[in-house]
C-alpha cells in the first residue's frame, strides 16, 4: 500500500481538499516536494519562452529584490492551520531553490493577480467555502489550472518519489517536520524562511487595486477626473452592503469598494477561521437572510456576498431578494458583451458566452438575444478557465451556477474573481444600464410606470426577465452499487440514449434502429424490463422534441423546463437541478426523472420526489 494512500481522496477533480486530520506534517512535506519536481520540470520545459508582460512594473511589486524565473506565489485563507501550511511549503520550496514570495492572508483571486506578474506559478492554501476543520489547496502551474488528470499524476509522483527515496528518511526525521503555528516566534520563522519574501499587506493590496481602477479608466475614461492621476475617478453614487462572511475578503473588500463607491455597509468582515455564522457559502439556503435584511434596513441599492476565498459572487437585488444565480449570469454577461473592447467589437464570429450544464433552459435563449454565441460546458471553473486559455477561443465570458464568474475580454485577470465582478456589475448599473432603449415606456412588476430619468436599479431589470421557478442546487448521497453495476448516471443516460431512438425511430425500422441501440450501449447492466420499453411508455418519459445532453450527467431540456442529474467533482454525492416556467411545469419535470430513476434506484427516485422549489 502507498505510503499515502489515506491521503488519495484529497486529490480531487479541482483541488487538493479535505479533513484537517489528513494534511500530516509528513504529507505537507512530501506534497512541497512533490511542488518542487512539479514547477522545476515546468520551467525546464518553458525556459526559452517569453514570460507575459506584467500588469504592473516592477518597482511596485518587488520591493527586494528581482525575482529568479522559479518564483512562486504563495497565499492562504482565514482557516485555522492554512497560514501554519503555507509557512510550511514556503520553508520546504525555498529550500530546495525556489523564491518564494508569501502574500499572507489574501483571497484567491488575488494569488492568481500577482502570478501573472511574475512566471505564473501559485499556491493558495484555502478550503474555499467549504465547513471549517476542512483544509486544502489550489494553485497555478505557468497561469493554468491544473486538469483532473494533472491532479492525479501530481498524487502518482508523490507516493512514487516517496515510496522509492525518501520513506525512511521521513520516518526517522518526523520531529523536524512539524508545522509552525502562528504563534512561534519571529526569530524562528526568520530562521527557517530567511530567503521566503514577506510583503505587508498594504504592498498585497494596492497594485491590485490600481490595477482594477485602470480597468474602469479604459472602460469609462470620461469619469476619470484627473489626466495625471488615474485613480482619482468620479464614485459611483450607490449604498452597497457587503458581507465577507468572515473570510479572505475580510480585510480587502472595505478599502477596495471605497475606492469606487460612495456608500460601503460590511458585515462579517472580521477574519475567523470558526466561521461563527456558518459556512462561507453564500449559495447555501437562508445563508443571504443577514445581507437581505441589510439591504432593506439601510435602503442600499445592492448586496453583494463572497464565499470563503473570494471567487463565487451571489447577489441580493435593492427590495433585498436574492438574484438567481442563473440571472446573475445573464447580467455579467450583458456587462461583457455591451463594455467589450475593440479587438472584440471587430471579431466576424459573435463572441461566446460559457454556461455550466446546471444552468436555466432561458439561459441560452437570453444570451443570443445579447447578439453573444452560447456554450453549454461541463461543470467546474478550472474547467472553464483552460477553454478560455485555447489558443483559438472565442469565449468572452463564462460563468457557472455556483457563483464563478470569469471576464475574459483582456481588461483584468482571466479568473473567476467575485470582488472584481461584483464591482464590474456596479459600474454597468450606473453608466451603461441607464443608456437602455427609452423608446417604449417601462413598467415595474406590477405594471406600474418607472421614471426613465432616475438611475436604473437592479430590479427594473431582474422584473423583465424570464420566470423561473426551480430547485436549489441539491446534493444526494451517491447510491452504492454493486460491484459488477454501472453507476446510476450512466445508467440513467443509456436508458434515456434508448428511449430517444425508440422515440424518433421510424415505425417502418424499429426493430433495426433499437437493435443498433442496444448493441452500442457501454451498459451492460440495464435489466430487460426497461429495455423492452413500449413505444407508449417511451413517449411519456421522455416526449418528443425532449433534448438529451450528456457531457456532464444527464441533462434533459423538455418545452417548459429542464432537469439535471450529475456526480459531484467535489464530493461524494449525485448533484440534482429542476427548473421550470410555473411550479407545475417544475413538478412536471421532477416527474419525468422520478420515473426515470425508479427501475435503477427507488430510493434515489423518492428523493428527488421530495424536492422543494425555492
């Protein structure tokens, strides 16, 4: 058995995460070493490439001295014992010659704004939103996230390397491998990080802040007030509640968002790895209740919230209702497309706009009503940030229901940063939403007229988009499966691959066109009661003009809603979605799906059954 064999369920499809009791002072060793081989190779291979122009000059960001090419940025969450691991790894790449350069308690959006001034490689030590007593990482090799399978292969050297030259060594030296807490002393930490750059927080802070303040100079050069001095700007005229739900954003959201706004209202931003208001998540239900009620007792004209290590943004409207994620991203996107720059008003095809496959069936309509080109993807923000990174993209924007939101229009960062987002979506309120076509008069929610010549809020706009009526992005414990069985998902995906060419299949050549179909099915476990479907049967389960999407689970997009069942990246569970026009067309659809996992799971159907619209 590998040495770290307890430690595999860490390596997932997006990170390194999971109880604090895994990440040993051994393990913490092995993973810096395996780090180590990880950007060495890295460089070994990109030496004689050109490394990107920065954003910000030298003289701003590296106070020192000038960095090597190995230069590694490494940052960490509020989570009690990620600053001990970030010491930690910082001490063991140093040591085995690599600059590192330790930004502190920083957001991870953040950590990837200040790899792209050096050779883009970056570690964050964060756990993102998930439950305190949970640690982990994410990082960045040459500005790119790593894939599924890099994540894996990154776990193979390390049990390898280990196993094969340093198991004993480890063994016999575990004394000298514990991880300094934040309460050691000065002189030890400089003892063992002498070479390990430190910068203060204010150094951390205000080139990304200049940074952002030139993106709105460029977008809106007519508010800026001063040809000398870009960041003397014209503030927007909003009251804005924010809540850090005591996470990385704590210390960087009040000095950012004064910088542009004239009216700031935080909450819970003081750091604190307990989380004493619940999980840094501000897509869990009731999670928004504090920022509504904000919103409404100080009559702001936006909430806005971020999750632990800042990069899912969710938003709550001026009559403080939450904004449904699927909302929120038609709005960002309407940002991107109508405050794009001029390399990609010129482009012949129509920009693309990237949505995960747990988004509305509006979404896409939406979208091309924006003149933008929509893309379903697969779920996953690293996912989306790699197709951005193509060489040939064409997406200008991508955006997820869990509240990652990525701008990729070359004003910023390409990451999915919720601070910058939130504060693009501010600037379009007040500049470019108030510009709408006036020619037909507007109307409220209830028909009443709006005066056009008051600034637009958020509701004006939210009231005219499309009813939607679903149910929160649920998880479900994954089914157990006997040894020889499928998994559920790809069950349910070739029992729905079945019906739709026993739906479509000419009734002249049925029996050919369903003999095809079950001889190029990968499932070998669907028992013969649902492969001998009736026609009848069929057409009620999944009804004509019904469109089966399988790159990620099982998505189906009926007339009036849509449904989607897929495995978790993250975790142990099967994540479910249903969406509908009106409630009945939602319990219709939560029907279909009933149905439809009923013969490989009743337990699972009757959980979906027991679903609640929002």
């Amino acid at each position: 058995m590998p040495f770290f064999a307890t430690q595999q369920s860490l390596f997932r499809a997006y990170d390194i995460r999971g109880d604090e009791q895994y990440f040993t002072p051994n393990f913490i060793q092995a993973l810096g070493a395996a780090f180590v081989r990880l950007y060495k190779n890295h460089n070994a291979k990109q030496r004689s490439k050109p490394i990107a122009n920065s954003h910000i000059s030298n003289s701003n960001v590296k106070p020192h001295q000038k960095p090597k090419e190995t230069t590694v940025i490494i940052g960490y969450d509020v989570r009690c014992g990620s600053d001990s691991m970030a010491q930690s790894l910082a001490s063991i790449l140093q040591k085995q010659g690599l600059q590192v350069i330790n930004l502190g308690l920083i957001t991870t959006p953040m950590m990837a704004f200040w790899t792209e001034q050096y050779a883009g490689h970056g570690i964050m030590v964060t756990a993102s939103h998930s439950a305190k007593g949970i640690l982990g990482l994410k990082w960045l090799v040459g500005n790119t996230s790593p894939s599924a399978k890099d994540i894996q292969v990154l776990y193979q050297d390390l049990i390898a390397f280990d196993t094969n030259q340093h198991h004993n060594q480890i063994d016999s030296n575990s004394d000298s491998l514990k991880l300094p807490s934040a309460s050691q002393s000065n002189d030890k930490q400089a003892t063992s990080m002498l070479s390990v750059i430190g910068l203060p927080t204010d150094t951390v802070a205000t080139p990304y802040i200049d940074a952002i303040a030139e993106v709105f100079v460029s977008i809106y050069p007519e508010q800026n007030l001063s040809a000398s001095n870009k960041r003397t700007f014209k503030k927007l005229d909003l009251t804005i509640v924010i809540d850090c739900m005591h996470g990385a954003t704590s210390r960087i959201a009040l000095p950012l968002f004064t910088t542009f706004c004239q009216r700031v209202i935080i909450i819970n931003d003081t750091p604190d790895g307990n989380f004493p208001m619940g999980n840094p998540d501000p897509t869990e239900p009731n999670r928004l209740a504090e920022l509504q009620q904000n919103v409404i007792v100080n009559t702001a004209d936006i909430g806005l919230a971020f999750d632990g290590d800042g990069d899912r943004l969710m938003i709550v409207d001026n009559s403080g209702k939450i904004v449904m994620p699927d909302h929120l991203l038609y709005l960002l996107a309407s940002v991107a497309m109508s405050e794009r720059p001029e390399t990609w008003q010129t482009h012949t095809a129509s920009p693309q706009v990237l949505f995960d496959i747990k988004c509305s069936h509006h979404l896409p309509i939406l979208l091309s009503d924006l003149g933008a080109t929509p893309i379903l993807s697969k779920t996953g923000s690293s996912l989306m940030r790699q197709q951005l990174q193509a060489d040939d993209s064409q997406i200008l924007f991508a955006g997820e229901l869990s509240g990652h939101f990525i701008f990729n229009d070359g004003y910023f960062t390409a990451h999915d940063d919720a601070m910058y987002a939130g504060l693009r979506l501010l600037h379009w309120l007040a500049y470019t939403a108030t510009h709408r076509d006036k020619s037909s008069a507007a109307v409220g929610l209830w028909g009443e007229p709006i005066e056009q010549s008051r600034p637009i809020r958020l509701t004006d706009i939210t009231h005219q988009l499309p009813m939607l009526v679903s149910t929160a992005d649920h998880y479900l414990p994954l089914p157990s499966r006997a040894p020889l069985q499928c998994p559920i998902v790809q069950q349910l995906a070739e029992f729905c691959c079945y019906l739709q060419c026993l739906v479509a299949a000419p009734s002249d050549d049925l029996d050919s066109t369903l003999t095809a179909a079950y001889v190029s099915s990968q499932c070998t476990c669907v028992s013969s009661s649902v492969k001998h479907t009736t026609l009848a049967q069929a057409k009620q389960l999944l009804p004509s003009g019904t469109q089966l999407t399988c790159i990620d689970g099982v998505r189906l997009d009926f007339a009036h809603g849509f449904g989607v069942l897929r495995q978790s990246n993250t975790s142990h569970h099967l994540t479910v979605r249903f969406a509908g026009d009106s409630l009945t067309d939602l319990k219709d659809i939560q029907a279909h799906f009933v149905a439809l996992c009923r013969p490989f799971d009743k337990n699972l159907a009757e959980q979906i059954a027991a679903l609640l619209s929002e």
